[in-house]
C-alpha cells in the first residue's frame, strides 16, 4: 500500500474554496461561490453554482476566469443578481434561472457592486464610488485610450491610505444607487462627501438602510451609524446616535425590527460586536446579547476560505426568531434569538461556521462548515435538532489521496490564573517512540481567535514532521471580554508569558516533543510577537517573523492605521516616545541570538515594510543570522489572498527555514 503524502505547497492549486450559500426564496434550491486556482493565469477564478435540494446535484450557472461573486435571488426567486468583473470593471448582471445569457445592468464607470433587490423584484439597488466630478451616469470608457500622465498625491487628511486599496482617491465617495430593471434608467439615492454603505431593502419596500459616519473630521471619527433612507421622499433618518460602529442591517419579514450589528467602542477595537433591535413602531433600541460574554460574528483566523461572507442577523418567518453566529472558545457558534428576550446556542459543534443561509419557513439552514481536516464544504442542518447532512464535496477526491494531521485541544493555565486555550497539531505520519520538533504559530489581530477549522500553512508543517503548537493568548477573541481587552498597554507582558507557558505545557505534556528543536512563527501582531519572543528568550532554534511590527514610534506615522492603532493597543503617542520604544522589538535587537527569517510585502500598508527593513538591517549589523525576503505587488493579506505563486513561494520560504535550523 502507497503511504500518502501530507498536504503539499503546491497543493494549493488544487484545493477549491466553497462560500457565501443562499437559499432561494422557496428554500428548494441553493446557490453559492466556488473557486479555485489558475495556475496559467496565477490568479483566482470563481463562479456561481446551483443546487435544487431534491436532487443534490451541482450545476455551475456562470463561466469564465473571472472573480464573480454576491449571488443574490430576486424574491420570486427567478432570477438571480451577481457581480463580475467579466466587463473589466465589476458590475452587477441579471441571470434568468430558466437560463440564457446573464444580463448586464450596471455600466458605472468605476464599477459596481453589493446588489440588492427591492421586493417587488423591479429594482436593484447597488454600492458604486463617484467621484467630485462624477456622476452615476458616466459609463466606462475603453481604458486603454486613457493615458493619464502622473500626477502629484495631494495628501491633507491622515486617513490617506488603506492597506486593501493603495492610496486613496479623496474626491471620490462611497454611494448609493438603483437600476430599475425595466427601462434600465439609474439613480443616485445619496449625496455628499460621505461615505454611505449599502445594507438591505425593508420587505414592505419603503426603506433602504445603510451605513455612514457623517463626522466633520473623518481623521478622528471612528463612528458608523445606521440610517433608514425613505425610498419615496429620500429622506434620511438616524437609527443610532454617533455613539459606536454598527453595520450588517437586516430587518424582520414583516419590517417591523431592525437588526444589526455593532459596538459602542468602550473598549476601542478589542470591544465585542453585538446584536442589536431597533423596533420602528416605538424607535426603541435594545442591545440583545449584552449578556453573552463572547463577539457576535466570525473572529476566526484562517488562510483559506476566498470571499467568505456573512449576513448578519437571519430572520423566520414568524416575524419572533432570528439567528446569528457568535465567536466562542475556539469556534463560531449558530445562536437562535426571538424578540421575548431568549437566546441560546443551535448549533454548537467543534467547527468553524463561515457561512450560512436560513430557511424562514422552518428553522433549517445551509451551512458552510470548516474543521482542521476538512477546508471546507456546505451541510443542510436542522437548527432545532443540529442534525445535518452534507451536501458538497469539493475536495472530497483530492482530500482522499492525502493523510492530513489530527489536532488535540489543550487547556493550561498561565500567568495570574488566566486559562489559555489552544491546540497540538501532530506531524503527519506520527509514530510513538520517536521525537519530533516543535513549531509555535502566533496569530495576528491580536484581537482575533485561532479555531476548530482547516489552517493550510499547519497542515503542510506538519507533513514535513513538524508538531504546531497554536493557542490564543490574551488579547484573542472568544474568551469574554476581559480577556480580549487584557493585552491593550501590555505587548510583551502576560501575552508573551502565556506563548511561553503555552510551550512549557506541550513539552510537559507530550513526550515527543524534541526541547531542544523548537521554531517560531506568526504574522502581523503575530510577527510583533516573534520579533519579541526572539529578543527576550534564545529558546527557538529558529524563527519566521511575518508582516511584522518592530518599532512603534515610526509605526505611528506610517501605517495606514498607525496613529489610531498605536494609541488604542499600546496606549501611547509621540508624546509618550519612552512607552513606544519600551514596546518595541527593535529596542531588543541587540539581545537576538536566532536565526531570524524576514518576511514581507513591498505593499503592505498596514505593517509597511520599513518595519522589516529596521530590523534586517540592525541584526546584519551586528553580523546576525537573517535573511530578508520582499514580496513584490503584494499587500498585508499575501498568507491569504495574495498571487497563488508568491502565496506557494513564501510557505516554501517558512518550512524551508524551519528545516534548516530546526
């Protein structure tokens, strides 16, 4: 019998990604977003696939190497809105469900997309950006014929720059549109120089929600309140009152509540989102899980999934219940709610819940699940009972040539009694007797939460003979909001004990771990960590720091979140240089010994890769052991969306120096 190998880096090109469900409006059939890898093209394609539940066989409905995404079913459930970019810029197309060619009804000139259907299945109204000089009107020209010469940036604000856009186009903002899809005659429905972001139609038609932060000085204002936009007199009401971030509205089938989803920031960004109900008949506005000491939505951290989407608040039918998805001790849980106030977990498994899809009429659900051996496939479940049954099985053919690696939860305790939970990934092939090096993985956020879901990067270290050991430290999500909110003013503190305690406990524990073969990893906050794990302990034999963090006080001014980010989690400014340097891992440069590996990404805005450079150059300095890696045309998101070859190039890069010096 061959022995199969573990999961491979150029695996990647092979595995299929399985997201964003929806249920039609008869609940018989289902439609959802595949996508996979071209490798020619080095680049992503998906498409759109349909179900009817009777039957369970897949039919793809859209074609072509395009990145199409947002399927959305008209209410009569006949057709079928979409985006894609298959014009060049995305926009949003009508597809029959009888069949024929999808229709294009947006020609904006800087795209379209989010569509959403009024319910009388006339109009669309969709998100696109205008700018000063703009009007919804203009169409897209051939953009070859557009040879624009360079021009200077002109930069006044400090929110000029964000790490998934580049630098930002002051003159244009986020609006608010509606085709009607009988004369294909558009409209804008916001104006301004805000940004307004698109939610959801009310079932009785008269309202469309969205989002905006009006604030006169955007550099400051970290708000985003809710609005209900009149539809017949385009009169716009406030539902929140600029007191925190809200956003994902959704509304009972009978448009009496409005839900969302939000913060009032008490804790900045380490607060928990919450579920909240706005009745329109009495304007009240309830916090609905202000009891429950866990986030409301998905916090997981994973290199998987593309395109992942979640709607928030689901509605039945009875106008009572609703579900929602909450964070929790490693995993994303199905809560059910009804307007009397009860609450409780439905669907509550060792899982990672990404996506789901609610049936109104009798509390069943798709569902698209991930566990540490399965990527990721959607179920049918019965939100009363949680039985389900699976019903894609994407990379159930691949998956079957491949042994992948078990995981062991572990629970320990560490600095001050804090309980820190986690996880032992075995190496592939695990034989007793033998001993085995020792990879930390660090995630980043920090206020994020490793999961019970399928992590590539791990599995592959493992097929190499690795052991992964990965926890959430304090400062992670889904251990109450103590716990989130702990590592704010501490960065290299009690976060740092607990991934020292964290390594102390598996080597204790397990008697195959090799001590003295033990490696380091993470990203971001995780690269933050690595940076200063290895410049206050020489107990690594090797390390990888990623997207990293190694000086606050330049950090401060660069990044696209700098100034904000460094006050709200280190609690410290400019004027406070003595507490940024204290933090910062280039202060302890001097003190690392371990053979340090340097990733980074020449676009990435959100850790700028001068934080990289400092480092690299004063461990070379000191004729250190380093090595530094750029990653061209590549942002702070490379580990999970980045070029497919530079994505397979930088985990060669990791597990290459972890067998090197390991």
């Amino acid at each position: 019998m061959v022995k199969k190998l573990g999961i491979q880096t150029e695996d990647l090109l092979k595995l299929k990604s399985v997201v964003d469900p929806r249920l039609s409006p008869n609940g018989n059939e289902i439609v959802f977003v595949q996508t996979h890898i071209d490798k020619e093209k080095n680049d992503y394609v998906s498409n759109i696939f349909y179900m009817d539940l009777a039957d369970k066989k897949v039919k793809q409905w859209t074609y072509g190497n395009h990145r199409t995404n947002s399927p959305t079913w008209s209410p009569n459930g006949k057709e079928l809105a979409f985006v894609s970019p298959r014009e060049g810029k995305p926009q949003v197309f009508v597809l029959s469900k009888s069949g024929g060619e999808a229709k294009q009804i947006t020609f904006c000139k800087n795209g379209a997309r989010n569509p959403v259907w009024s319910p009388c299945g006339k109009k669309i109204a969709f998100s696109v950006v205008i700018g000063e000089d703009e009007s919804i009107q203009d169409r897209v020209t051939d953009e070859k014929k557009e040879e624009n010469e360079l021009q200077p940036l002109e930069v006044e604000n400090m929110k000029y720059k964000s790490d998934s856009s580049g630098f930002l186009n002051v003159t244009q903002h986020s609006h608010i549109g509606i085709v009607h899809l009988e004369t294909g005659e558009v409209e804008q429905i916001t104006e301004g120089k805000h940004h307004f972001s698109l939610e959801s139609w009310s079932p009785d038609g008269k309202y469309i929600t969205y989002t905006a932060d009006t604030s006169e000085d955007r550099d400051l204002s970290f708000k985003s309140d809710v609005y209900l936009l009149n539809v017949e007199t385009k009169d716009a009401t406030p539902v929140t009152n600029g007191s925190g971030s809200f956003w994902q509205a959704t509304w009972s089938p009978n448009s009496r509540y409005l839900t969302f989803l939000g913060n009032e920031q008490e804790f900045k960004n380490a607060t928990h989102s919450k579920v909240w109900i706005y009745e329109l008949e009495t304007k009240e506005l309830t916090c609905f899980t202000s009891e429950i000491d866990a986030p409301v939505g998905d916090y997981v951290v994973g290199d998987f999934q593309q395109g992942a989407t979640l709607p928030g608040v689901q509605w039945a039918e009875d106008n009572k219940s609703f579900y929602f998805l909450v964070s929790d001790h490693g995993n994303t849980i199905v809560y059910y709610g009804n307007v009397e106030g009860e609450i409780y977990p439905a669907l509550h498994e060792s899982q990672h819940v990404y996506g789901f899809s609610l049936n109104q009429k009798n509390h069943t659900a798709i569902v698209a699940i991930s566990t540490p051996r399965e990527p990721g496939e959607l179920f049918a479940v019965n939100l009363q009972n949680a039985e389900k049954e699976q019903l894609t099985y994407v990379n159930k053919d691949f998956l079957e040539t491949r042994e992948l690696s078990d995981v062991e939860a572990i629970e320990f305790e560490s600095e001050n009694g804090w309980k820190v939970h986690g996880w032992l990934m075995k190496p592939v092939g695990f034989e007793e007797g033998k001993k085995y090096p020792l990879v930390l993985e660090i995630h980043g956020g920090p206020h994020a939460m490793y999961a019970n879901t399928y992590f590539n990067e791990f599995q592959i270290l493992a097929a190499q003979g690795f052991a992964v050991l990965y926890v959430n430290p304090r400062g992670s999500h889904g251990y109450g909001q103590k716990f989130v909110d702990a590592v704010r003013g501490d960065y290299g503190g009690n976060d740092y004990q607990d991934l020292m305690n964290a390594v102390d406990y598996a080597l204790e524990k397990y008697d195959f771990i090799d001590k003295n073969r033990l490696g380091v990893t993470g990203g971001s906050y995780g690269g933050f960590m690595t940076n200063w794990i290895v410049g206050h302990s020489n107990r690594f034999k090797a390390a990888i720091t990623q997207r990293s963090i190694s000086n606050w006080i330049s950090f401060y001014g660069v990044s696209d979140i700098g100034y904000y980010f460094s006050e709200w989690q280190i609690l410290a400014d400019l004027n406070d240089i003595e507490k940024l340097w204290k933090h910062s891992p280039l202060a302890y440069a001097k003190n690392i010994e371990t053979p340090l590996l340097i990733l980074h990404s020449e676009k990435d805005y959100r850790c700028p890769i001068e934080q990289a450079e400092q480092l690299f150059i004063a461990l070379k300095r000191q004729q250190k052991q380093t090595k530094f890696i750029r990653f061209p045309e590549s942002n702070h998101e490379l580990s999970r969306s980045g070029k497919p070859n530079l994505r397979m190039k930088r985990l060669d890069y990791i597990k290459d120096w972890l067998l090197q010096y390991v």
